[in-house]
C-alpha cells in the first residue's frame, strides 16, 4: 500500500514539475486574447507568423513597408478568425514608426489590453559580394535597415511591452554563426542587432526579465531564391 502511495506521489510531484518547468514556457493562457505587433509581414516568415496567430484568434498589428503589401496582406486573411490591423511602416523612417506607434497605443488605451509582443521580422539581404567589391553605403544600408530598424522599433514599443512583461522576439540569422566571404553587410548587420537583444536579455530593471536565450533555425526557400537571384545580380 506505501508502494503504491509513493508512486502516485512521485507521479503527481512529476507532474507538477513539469507544468511549472516546461508547459508554462511553452503554452500562453488565454492566448486569443493577445495583442501582438510583427514587421516585415509581405511574405516569409513574417506572413506565415502573421497567419499562424490569426488562426489562434489573436489581434495582429502587421508592418509591411508599403501600403500595396498590407493591403494584400490585409485581403489574403480576410476569413481568419483573428483580428488583423495590417499598415504601412518602415522600419528606417522615425516618422512611421512614431506613427505606428501612437496607433498601436490609441488601440490598447480603447480596448484595455496590453502589447504582449514584438517581432522582428523585418530585413534585408540585398548585397552579396566581397568586401573588396562593396562600399561603406551597402554596409550603412544593411545595418540601417537589420539593426537600427529593429531598435528603432524596440525602443519605440518597449514601454508597453513592459507593463504587460511582454516578449521581443528578433528574427537575426545562422550567418552570425557561420560567415560567408560575400555575405559581409548582412552578416554584420545581423551581428549588430543579436549583440543589441543579448544586451536586453542581461538587462535588469523596472519591468525586464531576463528569460532564457533561446536561437531557432529556419529554413525558407524564398529566401534562398533570394540569396541567388541577389548574388546573381551582383555578379
């Protein structure tokens, strides 16, 4: 009889360690009622992310750099269940994301919610050669895109991530880990802004938390076309 008490015991322990170690940081509660902001949602990982959390019922702010793409973007996912304001944004321009930014707040002051995440999607791989054939102005355009734009738009949503210890996931790239000789701006752009989340997620303070690093690799053949019809170019 004590066997068998031990064993339930050390089941429902098991259990429960599970739940708070493992299910937790895995499953959001009340996920459908997430408001969440994602740039560089035109296509790619962007646009299936976008879909993904429409098909979970959440409220979507979708950034497309231009308004053609958003309101594509905006008539593709017409029928899902979720919530989508898509618009215009880009990530290099103060004034958009300024805009884009008291939009996002005005929506949240009206309903009551908080921001529950940034992703950063948005980027560019538009010159591939080596160095010896580049010049400053490709490195300045990758980086003003992949990193500045990405802490532009952080620090201009941060605060409301805060109140709600919300989350900023950013979409960097396995290039920083392996290099390639005619991949040198985006590389270092990508560089740039994982050096920039490694700093936030040290950062402590009023409203930070310091959650586990966590690197993914995905695979996207768009992607992939593009590296070869870029490099095609350049070549």
């Amino acid at each position: 009889m004590l066997n068998i008490l031990f064993v339930i015991g050390f089941v429902l322990l098991a259990a429960v360690l599970v739940r708070l170690l493992f299910l937790d940081k895995c499953f959001i509660d009340n996920i459908s009622s997430k408001v969440i902001l994602v740039t560089g949602c035109r296509a790619g990982f962007g646009r299936a992310f976008v879909e993904k959390c429409l098909n979970e019922g959440m409220t979507v702010f979708a950034a497309c750099r231009t308004q053609s793409g958003a309101n594509q973007l905006a008539k593709d996912f017409d029928n899902l269940p979720g919530k989508l304001i898509a618009f215009a944004m880009d990530v290099t321009s103060d004034e958009d994301v300024e805009r884009a930014r008291l939009m996002v707040q005005d929506y949240l002051d009206g309903c009551g919610k908080d921001l529950h995440a940034i992703v950063n999607n948005a980027g560019i791989h538009d010159k591939l050669f080596v160095d010896d054939g580049l010049t400053i102005d490709d490195y300045k355009h990758s980086m003003e895109v992949n990193a500045y734009g990405v802490i532009r738009v952080t620090k201009a949503f941060k605060s409301m991530l805060k109140r709600a210890k919300g989350r900023i996931v950013t979409c960097t790239s396995c290039a920083v880990r392996f290099p390639s000789p005619a991949m040198g701006p985006y590389v270092a752009s990508k560089w740039a802004v994982t050096g920039y989340m490694e700093v936030l997620r040290t950062s402590k303070g009023k409203g930070y938390c310091k959650p586990p690093k966590k690197e993914k690799v995905l695979r996207n053949a768009g992607v992939c076309r593009c590296f070869t019809r870029s490099g095609q170019r350049q070549y």
